[in-house]
C-alpha cells in the first residue's frame, strides 16, 4: 500500500497553535492509515493530500508570515482541489479582507473579518461582554446545500466549542455559513465552500466534539 498516498500536512508558517493542532489531527488519525506531518515546505504541501491551515495571533502578522514563508502559494494550490481545514485565524485568512490592521485575506470565500463591537453590552446573565469572546460557546449548525455539513457528521448540533477571538467572519453568502454562535449576535462559527471548511473555534482544545471534526475531516470526500 502507498503510504505516501495518504499525508495530511499541517501548515506551519510561523503563526500556529501547531503542537496542539498537529497532535489532535494525529489522536484523529489514529488507525486511519493517515500520516501527519507539519511542514514548512511548498513542496510537501503540494505532495498532501489534505491540508490543515492553522492561525494565532494578529491577522497582518498571519498575511505576512504566509507570504514570507514562501507558502502562500502552496496553500492557494490546494485550496483549489484538495480538502482543507482552517483553524480560527486560519479560517479568517480564507476571506477577502480583515478589519484587524485593514489586511487582505486569500479571497479564497467572499466576505469579510469585522472586530466586535460589545462595548457596554450585557449578556443575559448581567454581566458585560468580553472581547475578546474566550470560553465555550453553543454551535448550531447550518443547513449546507440542504443538509449539515459532512464535517459534522456524528456531532449533535448545539455542542459547545472552544472559541479565542476578538474578530468574527461574515461571509458575504449565507450559504458560505456552516456553523452558527451567539455572542452579543449571531456569528459565523463554521465556514465551508466545495472542499475547504474552516472553524472559528479551535477543535484541538474542544475536547471530543473537536476530534470529531478532525476525524470527519480524514474521512470526507468533497
């Protein structure tokens, strides 16, 4: 059996949560014939078969290490026919633009990234809103080409995700949106078009729930 038939890469170009996220992808693949490899290099991007884009931190440092890594390109190669999965800032990269030091994203799905404004807010429970949104959160999933997403499969709608952010996604499509939260109004809490799916919270800290997604994502055939 080709064993080099079946990498999934973790992009790492400086700016993510890579231990944790490689290593969750790693639990997930666990018996599936999958390697894991967290690379570098444009060429070993190039060669996988699924790519894991993960971010942390600021948005312009996320943009600039991309393209300075000589990666850039790499993952817009892939992100044209092979399954992806962002990471929080790593899904916000795949938008057209960003509010967080007015930076260009891959315009890989349409919309834009836009701060919170929670200013003097309350939630339900009295206490004011915190930015950024850190904690757990419900997701409801979206209705995707008429059903949830296969990334979601197995995991029951309104589960909680681990979210770390002060910027939220707003596609500019409706159908772009496969996932949902709340936090002083509805946010996209999942993003998918064709093959890329992409989530604002991070699976690698969301316990089960979390490698579920990762698995479902080995598992899926776009």
């Amino acid at each position: 059996m080709n064993m080099e038939a079946k990498t999934v890469a973790v992009v790492d170009y400086g700016m993510g949560n890579l231990r944790s996220v490689s290593q969750a992808v790693q639990a997930a693949a666990e018996g599936s014939g999958w390697t894991v490899v967290v690379t570098s290099r444009p060429e070993e991007v190039r060669a996988a078969q699924r790519i894991v884009l993960p971010g942390q931190g600021a948005m312009p440092d996320c943009m600039r290490e991309l393209r300075d890594s000589g990666l850039q390109q790499s993952v817009l190669e892939a992100a044209a026919s092979k399954p992806m999965f962002g990471v929080c800032v790593g899904m916000q990269m795949l938008l057209d633009h960003s509010a967080e030091g007015d930076t260009p994203g891959l315009s890989l799905i349409p919309g834009e990234v836009r701060k919170f404004d929670l200013a003097g807010r309350t939630q339900p429970d009295g206490s004011r809103f915190k930015v950024p949104q850190m904690g757990w959160n419900q997701v409801r999933q979206v209705a995707h080409g008429g059903a949830a997403h296969p990334v979601w499969a197995g995991v029951p709608d309104g589960s909680y995700f681990y979210f770390v952010h002060s910027f939220y996604a707003r596609p500019q499509n409706p159908a772009h949106c496969a996932g949902e939260a709340d936090y002083g109004g509805v946010i996209a809490a999942a993003i998918a078009r064709d093959n890329i799916f992409a989530t604002q919270f991070h699976p690698e800290k969301s316990a089960e729930h979390g490698l579920a997604l990762y698995r479902n994502f080995l598992h899926w055939n776009p």
